[in-house]
C-alpha cells in the first residue's frame, strides 16, 4: 500500500497532516515508511519522529525512472504501506510544466493514489473546484481525496465535506486551526525534529481522520515494475570515513550514506562541537547544516579545527561545511575563526540561494574528474567569494563555484551520490589510497584498523 500527500502550494500543512497521520497508522499497528519528495533535509527528521522509521528522498531529477523506483522498494521493503510526503506544489518542479523534480513526477512514477492537503482557513465551499482542477490537470496523477488543514470548527469541516462531495471527492481527515500543532520554524525550514520536538501528542489528539477509507485508497496501487537493487552487493570495509554529525552538521541523505557503507565506507560520526580530536579516519565528510547558529562555539574549538586543517586525507565539505572550512564566519557584525583550509570567509545574506544544480568539475576532485558531471541542490543563506581554484562550473552557464586543490572539495552544492555513483566510488579509491600510503606519525604503527567499531563522535543517523 501507498500514499502520497500533496497540497496546491508551500505552506498548506503536509507536514503536519503527514505527522498526524503516521501517528494513527503507527496507532493502528501499522509499520510506515516515510518518504519525502524533494532535496530536503530537515521535514524528514520530523518524520522519522513520528514514524520510528528513517526516511528516504525521493527525487525525479536527481534518479532516473529505475533509479527513483529502486530506492522506492529499497526504503518500502517490510513495510505494511508507504507515506510519501510532496514538496511545494503538486505541479511545481525544476520546469514550469512540473514535469522533471515534482510531487507529481513522484505521483506518476509510483503510481501512488494522492491526497491532497488543503489550508481550509477562509474557505468553504471553494474547496471543491479547487480540488477537481488538481484532480482533473494531469491524466496519471490521481487524486483520490482531500485532507483539509486549519479547520474553524465541526461545523467547518461538514461543509468542507459536503463541497467535495458534490464532485466525488472524499474529505479523509482534517486539523483545527490551533497556534499549538505548528511546527517551529528558522530561515532554511522547520527546526530540526532534534532541536525541537513537533507536537505529536496534540497532532494525535486533534486528528479527525477516516482511516478505513485511508487505507481503502492506499490499497489500490498496481504493482511496480520490477528493478535491480538500489545498492550493490556490499563489499568489505576498504577505508574509514570521519563525518560531522551534531547539531550544527546533520544533513546527509540516508541513502547517500548507505551507498558508501555498501562501496566498503567504515562510517564514524564526530562532533565539530563536542569533540577535541578527530576519530581515526582516513577522509572526512563534512556535510551542511546551521554552522552560523554555532559559530561562537565552533569557533572556540580551536583543537578540533587545528586537528581538521591538519588531517593529510581527502575532504569533502559542502554548504554548512564549505563554511566551516573557510578562514572564518561573520555572524551580524561578529567574526568568527574557522578551520581555514579555503580561502574566504563567509558572510550571511538576507536572500537565500537555492535550486538544483548539474555542475561539471573544472579539475580533479575527491569526487570527480575534470570533466565529470554530477547533480546536486543548493539552498543557504551564505556568501563567500569566489575562490581562485574553483571546483565546479554550473552546465549551461559560466557561474563557477567552490573550491578544490584535488585533495580538499569544498562547495555550496550538496551532491547526491546515488545519481553519479563513480563520485562515491572515487572518494572511497582516493581514501582507499591515504590507506596505502599512510604516513605514520608519533606512536602510530600504522593505518587505522578497519573494522573494529566506530570510534569516538557523537552517534550518527
């Protein structure tokens, strides 16, 4: 069984109909497994909170039909059913039609039933024609019913239900308006599930779902082609790769990681800022993350940072760790060291960047060689000034970005591995090779065992 859960635009509350309805599926005895459509990060952390699972991204311009679909079974596998949750608009992706990077992109691919979520608030009767245009758009999406958000009353909701009614569509569930079932909120999105916790007690509370006529509508799914296994076989640990993982880094795609602990990645998480030393490794990831809200402490780790600019492996940074890497880090009119193995030093900015990216690396990399193309996203708030050893040019344009010497990647593109798999295969041989040629140093008698547990850090994903 499947689900997708999409709205008319940002904002209307997928999210929190998403939480309020994991709750009741996990009430029933179900086990659910979320995924989210979309190069996000932080929605997901909100959702594994209220599901007990992990969940996956699912996006069309990143994978292939295959590629997308064999992640699908990868995530859903010993579930009782799938809970897909839409970015954006349902029809809102990369190009004006939403054809390439959309919800509904997602909707057609897995063939999943759609609800749609609707901010009911100041509406009645116009919730109909609404969802008709969304059910009526696109042959191949199928919307098979409404949950509507931010409900006045009992007695908002029947009329709600009996508009939709008129042109055969269910109203499956609905929330109140209440200030208490919001989730907290900063610039990049919602708040880490980790930082703050979403309101799943009040969400459970104040659900008012059919979940019969749910699980009906989930239940009429066709089954999915058959594909070859989203990871390959798993080989043999082969090099130890040290990742930040704390508050102020923590946003990885699960399924990037999987890929490298299949590819032969031992996988140590460690605390930019908890921890004095690195944990023995022979490269260092760096993902993105909030570095600006932790600056002054980051900042005043001063042997972490010497113990990073010193590490002689392969580095690869990007976003929150392309800003950590740089000389240093201004916070309104305060100034903060950083690690300074890029040059720059990056500033906040009142307009955030974003969108996808396919970039072609201008030299050798960790990650790539000259020449190579991979996909990723961007969205931060962050300058820095352009570097004179840039890593990327954006194809399609002239726009260079980040920086590479060939042993340090630094970038605000967050890359996804699973798209481009010789870039996680070439980070693993460049490790694989500080293995090789370790240089030891006092009382080290040799390379960093693999194999034998993780060492230090501050417990990963």
């Amino acid at each position: 069984m499947r689900l997708l859960l999409a709205a008319p635009h940002s904002g209307a509350g997928k999210t929190t109909v998403s939480l309020a309805l994991l709750l009741a599926l996990r009430e029933r005895g179900l086990r659910v497994q979320p995924f989210k459509v979309g190069p996000d990060y932080l929605d997901p952390t909100h959702l594994e909170k209220a599901s007990g699972q992990r969940p996956y991204n699912l996006d069309g311009f990143f994978l292939d039909e295959k590629g997308l679909l064999a992640l699908f079974r990868h995530g859903a596998r010993g579930a009782d059913l799938a809970l897909i949750e839409g970015v954006m608009g349902l029809f809102d992706g990369k190009d004006p039609r939403g054809e390439v990077g959309s919800t509904a992109q997602v909707a057609r691919l897995l063939r999943a039933p759609v609800a749609l979520v609707v901010d009911a608030r100041g509406m009645a009767g116009s919730i109909a024609p609404l969802a008709q245009g969304f059910r009526d758009f696109r042959p191949g999406v199928r919307v098979v019913g409404v949950f509507a958000n931010r409900v006045g009353s009992e007695r908002h909701a029947g009329i709600l239900k009996e508009a939709l009614e008129a042109v055969g569509l269910p109203l499956l569930g609905w929330l109140p308006e209440d200030p208490a079932l919001a989730l907290p909120e900063r610039h990049l999105g919602l708040v880490l599930a980790g930082e703050a916790a979403p309101p799943l007690e009040a969400l459970r509370r104040a659900f008012r779902v059919d979940l019969e006529r749910v699980l009906a509508l989930a239940a009429t799914t066709p089954p999915l082609p058959e594909v070859l296994p989203f990871l390959p076989e798993r080989r043999p640990p082969r090099a130890r790769v040290a990742y930040a993982w704390d508050r102020a880094f923590a946003f990885y795609y699960p399924e990037a990681l999987e890929l490298l602990e299949a590819l032969g990645a031992e996988l140590v998480p460690f605390s930019p800022l908890e921890d004095e030393a690195l944990p023995k490794a022979h490269a260092l990831l760096l993902g993105g993350g909030y570095p600006e809200l932790f600056a002054e402490r980051l900042s005043a780790n001063v042997a972490l940072r010497e113990a990073i600019r010193r590490f002689p492996g392969p580095v690869v940074a990007e976003c929150g760790g392309y800003m950590y890497l740089a000389r240093g880090l201004w916070v309104g009119e305060g100034f903060f060291p950083m690690v300074g193995l890029v040059p720059g030093e990056a500033r906040m900015a009142e307009r955030p960047v974003l969108g996808y990216r396919e970039v072609e690396a201008l030299r050798d990399s960790p990650v790539a060689r000259k020449g190579d193309r991979l996909k990723g996203h961007e969205f931060h708030y962050a300058r820095l000034p352009s570097s004179p050893s840039p890593a990327w040019r954006r194809v399609g344009g002239e726009e260079v970005e980040g920086f590479t010497d060939g042993r340090v990647l630094a970038s605000f593109v967050h890359l996804y591995l699973p798209a481009f798999r010789g870039a996680a295969e070439r980070f693993l041989s460049v490790a694989e090779g500080a293995v090789r040629g370790w240089d030891p140093g006092p009382g080290e008698k040799g390379p960093p065992p693999l194999g034998g547990g993780k060492e230090g850090g501050a417990g990963g994903p």
